[in-house]
C-alpha cells in the first residue's frame, strides 16, 4: 500500500482514539494526547512535504529534536509562569516580582524565537527553500485542522 495512502488512514485512526479517551489520570491523559498529536502532526506533515527518502531521514531527527525542545519551553517553563499569573496571585504581586516575571516571560519568547531560527538554519542545510515554505504552512494548516477538530468536538457535546 502507497505512504500516502497509509497515513491519512492513519491519522483518521489516530483521531477517533483521540476521542475516546477519558478515564486516565490528568497526567497520563495529558502525555497520552500529546503523542498522539504529535503522531496525526508527523503523519500530516509527511504527506504534505513529500520528502524524499534522503530528505526524510535527515530532516526527521531535526524536527524532533527541536520540537521536544520547544514543548519543554513552552509547556513546561511556562507553567510555573502561569502558575504564578492567577488573579489572587497578581493581586498581591509588587511591581518588583511583576517586572522579574516580565523578564522571565520575556526571555522564554526569545528562546523559542531563537530556537525557531535555528532550526530553520539546520533546515536549509538539508531541504530545499520551497520545501521549507511547505513546511512552515504544513505547521499552520495542522493547527488550524487541529483546532477545528477541537471545535467541532465541543459543538457535539
């Protein structure tokens, strides 16, 4: 059977299982979610790019890598942040404590942005410019699909 044809298959099944999860701890449904996510985004962007062989096996590792790093500083440097960002807490936040989480906020954004830059760098020592472009609007198409998802499954319930 085709790649191509494998993977929407895939993700449609990915999907449904998605769904049916309820009766996990916070935590393991957290983690549980998230890879599958990750496994409809991998199974998404790989019909989409069409990457060669070549391509597949050097672009992936890049991608991985830099995709774990920017969970870490987003989701788990962040939520010490937001942590501290709930309305009883700002309420009792002097100006001081506000500017040094400003800054901290401040510096997470230039990490990813800083991380995002380099990894597109990496890229374009192994994909070429057009394919890079697919990439970026592959991203965007599957969150936009993955929101639309989360819509509709809201608007059943």
């Amino acid at each position: 059977m085709c790649l191509k044809k494998l993977f929407p298959i895939l993700f449609l099944l990915l999907t449904f299982n998605f769904y049916g999860q309820n009766d996990k701890s916070k935590d393991d449904n957290f983690k549980e979610k998230r890879e599958q996510i990750k496994a409809m985004k991998v199974a998404f962007l790989t019909t989409e790019l069409d990457l060669t062989s070549s391509e597949a096996e050097k672009f992936w590792p890049i991608y991985n890598t830099f995709d774990d790093k920017q969970f870490e500083l987003r989701h788990q440097k962040m939520k010490g942040i937001f942590k501290r960002m709930q309305d009883s807490e700002l309420d009792k936040m002097s100006e001081k404590e506000a500017a040094a989480l400003l800054n901290q906020i401040q510096d997470n954004e230039e990490d990813l942005f800083n991380l995002r830059k380099k990894f597109i760098s990496n890229l374009k020592g192994i994909l070429p410019s057009v394919k890079i472009i697919k990439f970026k609007k592959a991203e965007e198409d599957f969150g936009r699909k993955l929101l639309q998802q989360y819509k509709d499954k809201g608007a059943k319930k």
